[in-house]
C-alpha cells in the first residue's frame, strides 16, 4: 500500500497549501510534498511491492519504469519553485502551489492505473487542473494560452473518453462482464471485437495524443510551454506528457492481445516520425527560445512513439528515452526561464549576449541543448542510439534514415536559435535594474543538479535500470 | 420503450441541426440546453432496473446540463453584451448541410459495426456519432468563445449518449466521471470567457492571434 502514498501524499500537500495562511513560506509545501514523493518512488524503484495484479492502483513493472524520473524532476522543480516565487513576490501563490502538488498527485494515479476508466478521470482531472498554471503570469497571451490549452485538450479528453467507451464495449460484445482493467480486456484477447478495438484506438490515439503533443494534435504546446513558467512548462513535458504515453503503452497492450498489434504499432510509427518531421520543420524556423522548447517536446514524444512501435526492444529503449527526456528536458525549461527574466524577452532580435547577462544560466541552457539534441556523453544520445538500434532491426533503414535526418535538423535548428540568444552584445541596460535579472543558486542548481543526473545516466547508469526498462517492456508484451 | 428512446434520440439530433443553423447564441444556447435535457431522461428509458443512483445521475445531469451551464452561458452573454454569432468560418447552411451527412452517414456506419442484440435498431449509437461530429464541426468553425462552449457541450453530450450503453455494465465512477468533467471544465472555461471578455472586450477568439507562427 505504499505505492499509494504517491498519490495521496502530493494531494494532502496540495490541501494544506491551499489552506496555508503565509504567502512567504507556502512555497516550501512543494519542497516537502515534492522531496518526500522522490524518496519514496525512489524507494520503490529499488525496493518494488509484491505484484497485486487485481488492483486498479498498482505499483507494477510499467509505473516503475516511469514514475521515478517524474519524480526526480519535480523535486528538482520544486527546489527551483521555492526561489523562482520569491523572485515572482507579487503574484499570489496559493493556488499555483496548491495545484502544481495536486498534478503530481494525479500524474501518479495515472502512470499506476490500471483500470482504462480510472486512467482517463486522472489523466482529465490533471489536465482541468494545470490550466490554473498557465496563466500564472497574468497576461492577455497567458490567457489567450490557457484557452487553446483548454479547448485542444478538452476536445482530445472528450475524444478519449469516448475510445474509452467504445473499448468497454468492445469487451461487452465479446461476452465481457464490464471488467475495464487492463488485465481484464487483455486476458480476454481475441474475443474483443475487432471493429470496436480499432475504432477505440482511433480515437485513444487522438486522445492522448493530443495530451502527449504529438503532431498534429499539438497545436496547444507552444502557446502554453511559450506563455507558462518555466518549470510548469518542465512538468507539463516531463510529467503530464509521461502519463499520456504510459496510457498509450497500456492501451497498445489490450490491442496487442485483440490481435490488433500490429495496426497499433504502424499507427504509432507513423505518427511517430509524422511529429519528428514537424517539429524539425518549425525547429528551423521559429524565432522565440521558449516556443523551440515546445517543438523540441513535440520532436521528443515523437521519438517516445516511434520506439514505442519498434518491438520490445524499442519500447524498452523508449521507456529509457522517458528518462532522458524528463531529466534533459527539466534544466532546458529551467534554465530558459532564467534567460527569459533576465532577457525580459524570448525572441532572437531582441534577447541577445545572454552569455555575457546571466553567464550560468546560458552555460546550463547551451550544455542542456547538446544533451537534448543528442550529443554524448549525455542520456539522450544513447537512449536515442538504441531506438535507432531497434529502428534498423525492426522497421528498416527508411524509418532509420528518417529518423536520423529530422535530429539533424533540430539539431541545426536548435542550435542556431540558442547560440543567436547567448552570443553577441546585450541590449543596452535597463534603466532601472530588474530583481529577476539576478542568478541566485536557487534558480541554478536544480536545473545543474538535472544536467548531472542526465550525464550521470548517460555515463554510468547501472544495470539495474537496464533491467527495470526491460521488465516493463516484457511486462507489456506478455500475453495472458 | 426502444420506439420512445429512438424518438428522444432522434429529437437530440434534431437539436444539433438547430445549433448549427442558427446564428444567434441565445438560440445556440437554447439549442445545447434542450439537448441536455433530453439526454438526462434517456437512463430512465435505458434502465430496466431503477436505482437511486441512475435517478441521481438523471436528476443531477439534467440540472447541470439543462439548467446550471445554460445559466452561466447566459450569464457570461449578457457581461460580453453580445447576441450574434459573426460570420463563421463555414456558413450556416453548409453547416447545416455538414451536419445532416454527419447523421445520415452515422446511421449508415453503425448499421456496419456489429452490435449487441438489444442495440440493433436503436439510434443510440448513429445519435452519438452524430452529436460528436456536429460538436466538432461547432468547436472547429465558430468564431465567438461562447459558440464554442456550446460546440464542447455537444461533443460531450455526443460521448455521453455513447456512454448509456454501457450504463449499468461499468463502474459508477464513470458516470461521476462525466459529470465532474462537465461541470469543472465548464466553471473553469467560464472564468476564462470572464477574463479573456476583460482582456479582449468582446469574446472572439478570432482576436487571440497574438501567438501564432
């Protein structure tokens, strides 16, 4: 029953704070809330329960494999929140505290649902919630954000909700008894009907797609990643779009045992290098360092589908890049916040010599971009490397070449906005100086403390994770 | 019993085709409360069972659906003093027209997927998919926020029409589960209508362009 305690714990913290009377000091909720959340998954990671295989809520081989890098990142977040809102005084807290802690609480249920309609109410609960955090800044762009965010996302719910029916009666008209947990539709395999299953993944797939931001249901992610603060923006593509993928990942394995796995898996490909493609293409293109994160998210889900789609190995691989692209990811956004305050701008004319303004941050942001884009000794290269590895067994040299070419092109896109960010003169001073302009270590070492932990994996992760990327895979591809 | 769920259903539908047609949100509105009526008394007729918790989900889904969100749509109207829909993106009449294909191409996909003996026959399945399409078809092509709220509400009510087929054969969750997505996700879009009306002064989200490519 421990594994429950990630899911009530955040949410007991996320009432308190919400009743908490001191603006000052209501941010270290999060840092406890978030500190006790990473011990204990990280216990789990290590010490894992016994298997509970009729339980909706459970800490099975999946939710391991996933559930610790999340945690680890809001840990991180949260380290960075406590600074970041006493930078951010004049803004009230209550709301953007209490709310971040409750999405870590239902980010948990959902990576350990086990049952298809407990699964959507977390997934949708998470995402009604986030909205609050989007606008945190206030602004007629952050609004103008939150309401995509609301009316994309609401749609892709509403669309998953109605796949999640069309499942349930996928499994009544082949003779089930209502039983929705995913043990339960799988074990009864080919006696789902086939249409119902098909026209169930159409819609899941758009779903939580559109959740996990892959093109071209993304529509929503650079309004929100641009508009939002940096670490919502960190959590939202490390941990909301985590979840979203983990639903995929069980979904797929109900349509593996229908014998529907293999239009799954080409569904999956397609969109797959479809969101690579995009995201290369607007990489080259845009203008703004805090929109490239969005499309950089896009490219990066596509890469979690494209292995996803390549065999247990792929997945396997896929559930490593999770890793990867959480931990990257979190000193990305993190450090773009940085350089967005002391900048008081995002786009290339007008934020430029960020090196020379906040050295420390445009350092963390450069090094986070090479990791990000794939360069060793970080994670994501080797993570990438084994879908490439899967890609070329499995699907190809076409999908492989493909693959390759679109992170090249992030590569190049990537690259020429940040250096034309952090190279050059700064604009001329402000008149008067800008409290946020100032580095402290607060704002730096959680996103330095990420940056390690993605070399940290890249260098010297132990087999033992290796193992757990493997179980979960295993775990998925197991037909009852 | 199946004859007076199919006429209900068939009036449901009919309130698409007048949400689509219309021009004016009152009427829009109008149109999305009806139907949220309508679909609060269908368990009644799908139940072969009454329990206290169907005649709840009915009472509370006809309230919220039928009372509570019109109100607040209304509400949020009257704070924008609008009334008209601007030219939309699509015209009212290939609206409309959209949206009779929709219904007569639902009644012809379901007649193709396999059904269970009971549902043979029954508009429930042709009604959804046609609720949802028009629903998109609204959220997708109307300019003004409220048209959408509306459009969201029918691609809603569109899911929970496919929802009563598996009523009394899936946890009770996922009846609360409904709900709590209607009412929550409308209270938040209405504080956002509120905010985007004291932002933009006139509720067109045509206006909210300022993030684009």
């Amino acid at each position: 029953m421990t594994n429950l305690a990630l899911i009530w714990m955040p949410l007991l913290a996320a009432a308190l704070a919400a009743v908490w009377p001191r603006e000052r000091s209501r941010p270290w909720l999060l840092l406890a809330g978030g500190g006790a959340h990473a011990v204990l998954s990280l216990w789990l990671l290590v010490f894992p329960p016994p298997a509970t295989p009729n339980a909706w809520l459970a800490f099975d081989p999946l939710a391991r494999a996933v559930l610790p890098p999340v945690s680890l990142l809001f840990a991180a977040c949260a380290a960075y929140g406590a600074a970041y809102l006493r930078l951010r005084a004049e803004r009230p807290n209550r709301v953007f505290v209490a709310v971040l802690l409750a999405m870590l609480g239902l980010i948990s249920a959902a990576a350990q649902a086990r049952h298809l309609g407990l699964l959507w109410v977390a997934i949708e609960t998470a995402t009604l919630a986030t909205v609050p955090l989007l606008h945190f800044n206030g602004t007629g762009r952050a609004f103008e954000a939150a309401w995509k965010y609301l009316v994309v996302g609401g749609t892709g719910i509403a669309l998953s909700l109605l796949g999640t029916f069309c499942l349930g009666y996928a499994s009544l008209y082949g003779g089930g008894g209502g039983d929705l947990t995913f043990a339960g539709l799988a074990a009864q395999g080919a006696g789902l009907s086939r249409p119902w299953v098909l026209a169930a993944w159409v819609l899941l797939l758009a779903g939580y797609g559109t959740k996990m931001g892959l093109a071209p249901m993304h529509t929503w992610k650079p309004d929100a990643y641009g508009e939002a603060p940096g670490m919502v923006g960190a959590l939202l593509a490390g941990g909301m779009t985590t979840a979203a993928f983990v639903a995929l990942l069980r979904v797929r394995q109900v349509l593996e045992a229908a014998g529907a796995g293999e239009a799954a898996s080409r569904s999956l490909l397609v969109l797959g290098l479809f969101s690579m493609a995009v995201a290369a293409l607007f990489l080259i293109g845009t203008p703004d360092f805090k929109r490239m994160l969005a499309y950089s998210s896009v490219e990066h889900m596509g890469i979690l589908s494209l292995g996803a789609a390549l065999g247990t190995a792929g997945t396997a691989a896929a559930l490593f890049h999770v890793w990867s692209n959480s931990l990257t990811k979190g000193t990305m956004f993190l450090s773009a916040g940085n350089l967005h305050r002391a900048a008081g701008a995002r786009t290339i004319g007008e934020a430029t010599g960020l090196g020379l303004t906040a050295p420390r941050s445009a350092a963390l942001f450069l090094a986070a971009m090479l990791a990000i884009t794939a360069c060793p000794p970080f994670s994501p290269f080797f993570s990438e490397l084994r879908i490439l590895r899967a890609a070329v067994e499995n699907g190809g040299g076409f999908t492989a070449g493909i693959f390759l070419f679109c992170l090249l092109l992030a590569f190049l896109g990537m690259s020429r906005l940040v250096l034309a960010v952090i190279e050059g003169r700064p604009r001329a001073r402000r008149p008067e100086p800008r409290s946020g302009l100032r580095e402290t270590a607060g704002v730096l070492l959680p996103p330095a403390a990420l940056l390690l932990c993605s070399l940290w994996m890249g260098l010297a992760a132990p087999a033992e994770l290796n193992e757990v990327w493997r179980a979960a895979a295993r775990f998925l591809s197991l037909l009852p | 019993m199946n004859d007076m769920l199919n006429l209900l259903v068939g009036l449901a539908m009919g309130m698409n085709l007048l949400a689509l047609g219309s021009s004016r949100l009152p009427a829009i509105i109008r149109a999305a409360a009806a139907q949220g009526v309508i679909l609060g008394v269908l368990p009644l007729l799908v139940e072969a069972h009454l329990t206290w918790v169907t005649v709840l989900t009915c009472v509370a889904t006809v309230v919220i659906k039928g009372f509570v969100i019109p109100h607040l749509l209304r509400r949020a109207l009257r704070a924008a003093s609008i009334d008209r829909e601007v030219e939309p993106l699509v015209g009212y009449v290939p609206s409309l027209l959209i949206g009779a294909a929709a219904a007569i191409g639902s009644v012809a996909l379901a007649g193709a997927l396999p059904l269970l003996r009971e549902h043979t026959g029954s508009l429930l399945v042709p009604g959804s998919f046609a609720t949802v399409i028009s629903g998109l078809l609204l959220l997708m092509t109307r300019a003004k926020a409220i048209s959408q709220v509306c459009g969201y509400l029918l691609l809603e009510n569109g899911v929970y029409l496919f929802g009563l087929l598996l009523l009394g054969r899936i946890p009770f969750f996922v009846e609360a589960g409904i709900l709590l997505d209607l009412t929550v996700a409308v209270f938040i879009i209405g504080i956002i209508v509120d905010r985007i009306q004291r932002e933009f002064d006139s509720l067109d989200t045509r206006k909210l362009t300022v993030l684009r490519e």
